[in-house]
C-alpha cells in the first residue's frame, strides 16, 4: 500500500498541531464553525464562476436552502445539464458555504448548472429528514430544470461521505418511485453500510483526519440509538435489488475509514449489472476533495470528476 500523499500528511500533521477537541466534547454549532475554519484554510481560493444564486425550494417541512452555480452564459435555446449536489458532514455539520468551492469547480469542468442542498441537519432534524429533503430537491429539479436553463433530460446527483450516502438513498428513491431518471451518481467517499466493522474502519479510524470518536458522534446525532442496520434509507449497501440503478462513478480514499464501503458499494451495483467505475486515490484521507488549494490529489480528483459529469450530461 502505498504512503499517504505528502501534500495530505503535512495537513494531517497540521490539524495533529491544532489538537482540536473531538466534536462531541463541544457544542454543535461550535462543530459546524470549526467544519468552516477548516475549510477555510485548506480551500481559501474561490474560483471565479459566471454567476450564482441563493433562493429557497419547498419541502417537505418547510423551505429548502439551495444555492444554484451557472458556469457559462448559453446560447438562445440552449440548456445544459443539471447535477444535484449533496454535501458532506456527517449530517449534523456542512452546509452551501463549506462545500461552495467545491461547487464552484465541479460546475465550471462539469460544464453544468449546480444546484447544492441546505438540507436540514441532526440533531435538530434526525434521520430521515435529511433524505427527505434531499429527495425533494431531486424532484424540484426535473420539474424545474427548464425554468434555470437546465435540462431535465440530463441529470445527475451526487456528494461526497454523508451527501454520497444520501445520492444514494435519492438514486434508489428514484428507481422505486417513477423517477426521474439520473444520468449518473457520482458517490464521493460514500457511508453506505449499516455497521462501521469493515477492515478500513479498523485501520484508519484514527490519525487519517476522520476519526471513530467523531463517526460515533455524528450517527448518535442522526439516529440516536436506533437500529436502522436493516433499513436501505440508511444503508444503501444493504438494499434487496441494486439493478436498474443509474451508472456510478465511485470514489474512494486509501487512508479512509469509509473506503471499504464504498468499494463494497462499487461491487454491489456491478453485480447487478449497473455500469460503475470505481476510483481509489490510494494516498488519499477523508474529506481530500475539499483540499484543492494545498493538495495535488484533490486537483486531480476535481479534474476527474468535471470529465465524468461532462460526459454524463453531454
């Protein structure tokens, strides 16, 4: 197995240096600011994109918060694909602001109009809130495409660690539900299965960014003590059918404690005869995509990731 990539050890090394607590030995909303710092400072650089905007949808339990990234101006009846956003945080942190680099740079390579969820988050919205909201962002769009220059012909959903696992959830809810039909699920280091027991867990859940303490403390937030192992809406690994799904690009990190899941996830959806492509940035910890200022293997993940939405949504 190879090392972990330089650029990733000097900001492991770094956040070792900060000693920050672990996140259940301080209030959430001091979690979710410090989710932001982060980001802050290994992100600091906001790409330039042609235009953005806040605005609301409606929901399932009021207004969803969403904001909307347009890489170009288009041609007089021209429209271009759509690709729902799902950020990460282990549900209870991360919001547009943590992930709108992120979503500034997949909408200028993917070539594509953005469109990145608010969903409400635990504990103050337990599972399955935030699925539910996701779901109605995901038919919001195939209804509403057109009226932002999109269209609903192409479209695709994804996110990175929590955001995968609920891209998941929405591509299994479409499957079952009469659609809309996704052109591609883009699942970035996905939590997929019902129990953290795999091999990765056991050997990165410490010292790779990711820790076990701060995985427990999320899933107490989102389900309490609830056993939802048997429940796909938690745990897309665990569905009885994964055929008919759409085409999936995986990726994962070596370093990773949800890694396992997500390569598992890859198997899963091709023995069903889903076209999926699974990619593992060996050298790479949780979270990396969102490191594009300091770490060359986010560059490259990014660069990726815009070819494959590209070629999704042509």
């Amino acid at each position: 197995m190879m090392a972990v990539d330089d650029d990733l050890q000097n900001i492991l090394e770094m956040i070792k240096a900060a000693a920050r607590p672990p996140y259940r030995e301080m209030p959430v909303a001091e979690a979710r600011a410090g989710y932001q710092v982060m980001v802050n400072l290994l992100d600091p650089d906001k790409e330039p994109i042609h235009r953005t905007q806040d605005r609301t949808i409606p929901g399932p339990a009021g207004e969803i918060p969403v904001r909307i990234y347009w890489p170009r101006e288009t041609a007089a009846g021209e429209s271009l694909g759509v690709f729902l956003y799902l950020h990460g945080g282990g549900f209870v942190i991360g919001d547009l602001d943590t992930h709108d680099p992120l979503c500034r740079r997949l909408s200028n390579r993917g070539d594509c109009i953005v469109v990145s969820v608010d969903y409400r988050l635990a504990p103050e919205h337990a599972f399955p809130a935030s699925g539910e909201d996701c779901v109605a962002a995901m038919q919001w769009c195939a209804a509403n495409a057109i009226e932002f220059g999109g269209d609903n012909r192409r479209l695709a959903i994804g996110g990175d660690s929590a955001g995968g696992n609920l891209s998941a959830v929405c591509a299994l809810h479409a499957r079952d539900n009469g659609g809309p039909e996704l052109s591609l699920q883009l699942l970035i280091y996905p939590g997929v299965a019902p129990r953290m027991d795999s091999p990765s867990h056991e050997a990165f859940g410490e010292g790779y960014l990711l820790t076990r303490e701060n995985m427990d403390w999320f899933m107490e937030q989102y389900i309490g003590n609830r056993d939802l192992s048997d429940d796909p809406g938690f745990a897309p690994l665990i569905a009885g059918d994964h055929s008919n799904l759409p085409p999936a690009e995986i990726i994962v990190a070596g370093y990773d404690p949800l890694r396992d899941e997500g390569m598992a996830y890859a198997e899963v959806l091709g023995a069903a005869g889903v076209p999926v492509n699974l990619v593992n940035y060996e050298g790479a910890v949780h979270a990396f995509m969102q490191f594009h200022s300091t770490s060359a293997a986010c560059r490259d993940a990014v660069e990726h990731c815009g070819k494959v939405l590209k070629q999704a949504l042509a």
